[in-house]
C-alpha cells in the first residue's frame, strides 16, 4: 500500500489550496471554518482518524473570557516552588540537561513580573472576547449542538491572598470590557445555591455572566462536519512531515504529509500550524532562519 503510486491516489497528488490547516483540534477547525466562510479552498490534516481526539477531547468545557490570567503571573513562582516538594501537586518537573528548557524557565519567569502579567492579561481578554463573539455568530448560522450551557462561570476562593489577587485581576477585565464582577456570599448563593454547605470555608468569588460552557469534542466534530459538507477536504490519518520552504520565494510553499497510502504534498498559500505541533527545532520556525529550509516535523 506504502508503495502504491501516487497517480493512483484518490486524492491528486499536487493539491493546491489557498490554505492547509495542520491539526484538526478546535483551534484547528475554527480556523478552516473561517477560511472557508472567506471562500477560500481549505484542507486540514490530522493524524488522528477524526477532528477533536487530542487535546480537544475532552476538557473543562469553560468557554470563558473571565479566564484570561497567564499561568505566568506574580502569584506563579512562590506556588510553582510549594508544588515541587508536595507529592500530591498536579505540576511534574523533569528537569533535563536543554537549554530550551531552561531558557523557557527563564522567560517564564520574566513573564510573571507584575507589568508583564498585567499586559498579558489585556491581550488574552481582547483576544478571549473577539472568540466569543465569533463563536456567538457561528452559532447563530450553524446549528451546532454541543451542550451549550450560558449560565456564566463563577470562580470561588478559600485563600483571602488568592482572592484578593482575583479582585484585582477583575478590576483589570472589567477595564477591558470582561464584565467579572466581585461577589459576597449572598449573591454567590443566589446565583449558585450548591455553595450553602461549604460557604465558611468561602472567603469570596467572581462572577462572569457572559462566560459560557459547552463539549468541545461536539463542538469540534460538528463545526469539522459542516467544514466537510461545505467542501473543506480532510486528510484524516495523515501526519505532517515536513514544510518546504521556498528558497527563491521566501516562504513556506507546501507540506509534506505521510497518508496511510504513502507521502503527499500539499502546496498551499498560506499553511496554518494549529496542532501543538511539534518542531525538531523550535529554532528554525525563526523567519529568517526558515529560508531554504526544509523544515522536519516530528510529533511525539
Ligand atoms: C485538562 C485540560 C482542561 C482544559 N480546560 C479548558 C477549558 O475549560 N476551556 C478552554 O478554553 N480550554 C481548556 N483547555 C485547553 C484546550 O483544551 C486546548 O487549548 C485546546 O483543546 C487546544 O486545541 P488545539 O486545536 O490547539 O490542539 P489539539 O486539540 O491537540 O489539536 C491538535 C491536533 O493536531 C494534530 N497533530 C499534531 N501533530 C500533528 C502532525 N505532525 N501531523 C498531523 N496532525 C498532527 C493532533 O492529532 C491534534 O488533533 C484545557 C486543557 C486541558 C489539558
């Protein structure tokens, strides 16, 4: 099958697309959803057998602006240091002998200072409310079922210094135009009565009524399908091997994908990463570095 010419394949051989999707998770499928909306020809490829079976399938199914804190923020070091002498903490550090990872260590760090965080936050809002939105016009074009919930997301707090850090992070979102307003106990009751055997040990909580919730595997194999029905094609069981790089043209101009029926190039205008995808060397996905590169993907 490996062998089998590539003139035989049911799929041509030297596709063109304006656009090639890598990684069929939900960010993946979004963007082939938006690309297609623009009239553009769109195809995705997955290694999986269907869109949504990594990461996507299955989370806390928050889609919420009201959670747009780095994990880097000024609380991050002091928590990080407590977590790698408790047995029971949910971070696993392997140290390794990588300056990538130390490096990362090191802006990780940087990125915690109270200026830096603060900045961030600002960006993930802006960014977390323009998804909503778009999310808010898919759902009234589409009919999507992926049990919606839009009820808002409370965040509730044991610790008085970790709540009082909430409240200036709110202060922050309400600034940018994310409504997470600050609520006592009475309102949280109101809002959540499940709390009234455990409201002693709450010191105060958040609440974020335009937040929503809903399955992001429904979400991403029913967007993915209305992608398929409007001719988005799919390479499904097909890994990313390779980006070419044009060397005379200076850009990325196909990927080579391994199907389950031998090697495939996709040539494409523009060839969009969504799949956590990981590079040999992150060093080479630098702009100046990918000319007349051949870039190896690997994917662990
Ligand atoms: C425990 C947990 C809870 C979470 N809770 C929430 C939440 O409540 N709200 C929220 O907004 N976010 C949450 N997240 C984060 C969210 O789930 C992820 O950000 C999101 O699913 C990432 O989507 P993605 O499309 O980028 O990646 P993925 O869903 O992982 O998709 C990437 C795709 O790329 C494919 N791929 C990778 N390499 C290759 C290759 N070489 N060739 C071909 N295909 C390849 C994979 O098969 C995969 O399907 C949570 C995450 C976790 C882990």
């Amino acid at each position: 099958m490996l062998n089998r010419p590539l003139s035989d394949f049911s799929i041509p051989t030297d596709s063109d697309f304006d656009v090639v999707v890598l990684g069929a998770g939900v960010v993946g499928i979004n963007t082939a959803y938006w690309a297609m909306r623009a009239g553009r020809k769109v195809a995705v490829v997955d290694r999986q057998p269907a869109a949504g079976l990594e990461t996507s399938f299955a989370n806390g199914g928050q889609i919420s602006v009201s959670h747009a804190e780095p994990w880097a923020n000024p609380s991050a070091p002091l928590k990080i240091l407590k977590w790698l002498f408790d047995g029971r903490s949910p971070l696993l550090f392997r140290p390794r002998c990588d300056v990538h990872q130390w490096l990362w260590i090191a802006q990780f760090l940087v990125d915690c200072l109270p200026q830096r965080a603060d900045r961030h936050t600002t960006e993930i809002v802006k960014l977390a409310t323009e998804s909503r939105h778009l999310l808010g016009e898919i759902r009234s074009r589409e009919n999507l079922q992926y049990d919606k919930r839009r009820k808002g997301i409370l965040h509730f707090y044991r610790d008085q210094r970790e709540f009082d850090a909430a409240i200036r992070v709110a202060d922050l979102m309400r600034k940018h135009g994310c409504n997470r307003n600050v609520v006592d106990k009475r309102e949280l009751l109101a809002i959540e009565p499940a709390f009234e055997a455990s409201i002693d040990d709450i010191v105060g909580a958040t609440y974020t009524p335009d937040d929503e919730s809903g399955d992001a595997l429904k979400y991403t194999q029913g967007l993915a399908q209305i992608c398929a029905d409007n001719g988005v094609a799919f390479f499904y069981g097909s890994t990313a091997v390779a980006l070419d790089a044009q060397k005379s043209a200076q850009y990325i101009a196909a990927v080579e994908i391994r199907t389950p029926f031998g090697y495939q190039r996709l040539r494409a205008r523009d060839i969009v990463v969504a799949g956590a995808l990981s590079l040999r060397s992150e060093a080479s996905l630098d702009r100046r570095s990918l000319r007349g590169l051949r870039i190896p993907l690997s994917s662990r």
